[in-house]
C-alpha cells in the first residue's frame, strides 16, 4: 500500500495555520503545566528537602519560560485562555481563533494532569493513605487545582483573581509592546516567566494565583475522574468557577488599563 499520498495528506493537514496554532497551545500548555504541577507535588509531597511554596514559583515560572519558547513563534504561546479571551475582546486577534486556542490549552493542561499523576502515583498514595482527600492534613487535590484557604472567602477570593490576572495581562502588553520599553529580543519567554514567579511569590497566597483558566479546569476535572470525586467541585462554596471566570475579566481589565497608554505614546 502507497503511503506516500496519506503522509502528502497529513502533512497539508499540520500545515495548516489553525491546525499549527491548536497543536503550539497544547504543547506549550502542557509543557507549563508538568513543570508547574511537578513543582507543587514536590511542596505537597516531599519534605522542606524536596520543594517549598519558592520553588512551585519558580516551577510555573521557568515552565511560562520554556512553553513560550516552545511555541511563542506560532501562536504566541498564550498557555491561558483568559489572556487569549483578552486578545480577542481587544482585537488583537480574531474570534475565530479562541475556541482552537482554548481547546489546546485544556487538551495540553489535561495531558500535563495526567502524566503528574503517573508520575508521582506511589508519592501520592503513600502520602494519603491510599486515600484521595480534597481537604485536611493528607489531601493531594491541592496538587492538581487551586482551594481556598481558610482565611479567604469566596468573593474576596474572586477579587484577588480578577487583580491578579490585570497584573499579568497589564504587565504581557507592557513586555511585548514594541512602541514602549519592551523586553530585549529573544528575552521575552523569560521576562514573562519571571512575571508569573514574582506574581506568586508576592501575591500569591490568598486565592493560589490560578490567573488562568486552563491551568486550573482541565486538572480539577482530571482529579474528578480520577477518584477524588465531586469534592474537587464543591469545596471552598463552589470555587472551581472562581479561578474560570475572575480571571477572564481580570486580563480583560488589565488590557483596557494598558492599550490606551501604547495609543497615546503611538501618537506622539
């Protein structure tokens, strides 16, 4: 059997700048995300000798890092559905687009769940008991999604993320903004993974910082299938729709606070 017009198919397929564009989000998401989640199991896991809450900022930091340089070319390495929805409210880039965007981010999110929970299976039934908990002194969902902590309410909760996520947003213009101070050429992967480590280590304690819908999502719905149970969607008065919506707004906001600056430096 001729393989040759099959492979010819294929190829025009990925060639394709949606197909490019899906494909870049999920590897650069993922990428993220295994860094980033293998950076918290070791917090929650391991010992003071194995991680702390300055490496899992470090882990989403450097992760940003690497997933721009994997796909910031093609796509722009978004990595986050609430900067993309930005992009698009703001038309910085079409419509059309968001849903290709969206959908790798939660494909690659997804993937990066479960390979952290292959990765570090025996850690985590060791560590619960055989037990997966949600909440208390052994739970392991916190590896996977973000929770509330006790001193934090829902709505209060709400507003960290909204202001979180502007920062981030704010703050992505101002680095890519080539008509103000941008970073240097070929520095920007890691401008912006030092963003997201400074936003953790600084501000970071009260809602987790999720500022991005698919980071938190896909591996709180992987968590619900893999026998942590309804419980990853109830604590916290309901808080997974929390870090879904608040950030969508926040990276919106953030942009709206930016752009005018870029027009008017533009016109003078």
């Amino acid at each position: 059997m001729d393989s040759g017009p099959m492979l010819r198919r294929m190829q025009a397929v990925l060639q394709r700048e949606m197909v490019r564009e899906f494909l870049a989000e999920f590897m650069s998401t993922y990428v993220m995300m295994v860094f980033g989640l293998g950076s918290v199991a070791h917090m929650v896991l391991g010992d003071k000798k194995f991680g702390s809450y300055l490496g899992v900022n470090l882990g989403f930091g450097f992760g940003v890092a690497m997933g721009v340089h994997v796909a910031g070319g093609i796509s722009g390495a978004h990595m986050n559905a609430a900067v993309t929805f930005s992009n698009c409210a703001l038309g910085r880039m079409p419509w059309k687009k968001f849903p290709v965007y969206v959908l790798g981010q939660f494909l690659g999110s997804f993937s990066a769940a479960a390979s952290t929970y292959l990765l570090f299976y025996r850690a985590i039934d060791q560590f619960s008991g055989g037990e997966l908990l949600v909440t208390g002194p052994t739970s392991t969902a916190n590896i996977f999604a973000t929770y509330l902590p006790e001193h934090m309410t829902l709505w209060w909760g709400f507003l960290d993320e909204v202001f979180l996520t502007g920062m981030l947003q704010l703050c992505i213009f101002a680095i890519t903004d080539k008509r103000n101070s941008p970073a240097l050429k070929g520095t920007e992967a890691l401008v912006i993974g030092v963003l997201v480590c400074v936003i953790g280590i600084s501000l970071g304690m009260n809602s987790g910082y999720a500022i991005n819908p698919s980071r938190d999502l896909p591996p709180r719905f992987f968590t619900f299938i893999a026998g942590w149970g309804q419980q990853v969607f109830r604590a916290g008065d309901n808080w997974w729709w929390v870090p879904v919506v608040a950030p969508l707004l926040g990276a919106y906001l953030g942009g709206i606070v930016y752009l005018p600056q870029g027009e008017i430096k533009n016109t003078r």
